[in-house]
C-alpha cells in the first residue's frame, strides 16, 4: 500500500450521484485494512454529506460538488464540498433531529459523528459548505495503537 494516496472527483448534485461517491469512497478506503462494517460507516457517512449538500445546499437545484479524498498514514480522511447556500447554525444544524426541510429525519450529522472518528464542518452563507471527515481502520486506532 502507498503511504499516501488521494481522489478528487468533481459531479452534479443529482440523487443518482450521491449511489456512486459512496461505491467511490468505499473503493478508494479499501487500500487500508478496515472491517465490512467500517467500510459500511464510510459509505453511510459519505451518502450522508453528499445528500446534505444536494438536498441542503443546492435545495436539489443543479449544482456541483466535490468530493476529495486521502489517505496519509493510514488514516482515511473525506472531504465533502459545495458552493451552495451554506449554513447558517452548524452546531444547530449538528443537534439530533435538527432539519430545515419538512420530511427529512435530521440525522445527516449524527450519524457522520457516530459512523467517523472526526468531523469538522466550515460554511459560509451565500458561499456554500466543507464537510470533512477522518477513520482510522479499526485495526490501529489513535488511542492505544491496538486493535
């Protein structure tokens, strides 16, 4: 395996597309070591920022976004960007059950925390938002370097 790897995919913010960063960033993670059910959490997590960002940011108008991807030391890292409407609260819009959009569950950010080791999210109104997100495979993590 290459010490360090990356992507950088650039799509339409259609629905259709949100089915192939998942299948794209769970193919690019499989060059570490993670587990099914991690590379399950990598998928759900991606799905997740790239609906936001064609359901939240571009309101499902078209749009582009972007997504990047690394791997540095055996650490995954995603990143999710699009230059839509931005958001106007990230730690309202990160609180459980928290949506704008009459229908929707609100559960976009809760699961990227719980399914990632980390999440940091830049926005700015009018200019459009960053998710960007890290895993360790589960064989080594940070904390104790085991399993």
């Amino acid at each position: 395996m290459a010490e360090s790897n990356y992507i950088k995919v650039e799509f339409p913010s259609l629905p259709e597309n949100v089915g192939f960063s998942r299948a794209l960033v769970s193919a690019f993670a499989s060059q570490l070591d993670f587990t099914l059910p991690e590379l399950d959490e990598i998928r759900t997590a991606t799905s997740e920022a790239v609906s936001n960002a064609i359901i939240h940011g571009y309101e499902n108008a078209q749009g582009v976004v972007t997504l990047e991807a690394d791997i540095k030391s055996g650490v995954l890292t995603v990143k999710i960007i699009d230059q839509g409407k931005g958001i106007e609260d990230i730690a309202a819009a990160k609180a459980v059950q928290y949506t704008t959009r009459p229908g929707r569950y609100g559960l976009g950010f809760t699961f990227m925390e719980a399914f990632m080791d980390s999440l940091h999210v830049e926005s700015s109104l009018g200019e459009g938002t960053s998710v960007t997100m890290t895993k360790h495979p589960e064989t080594v993590r940070p904390e104790t370097g085991t399993a």
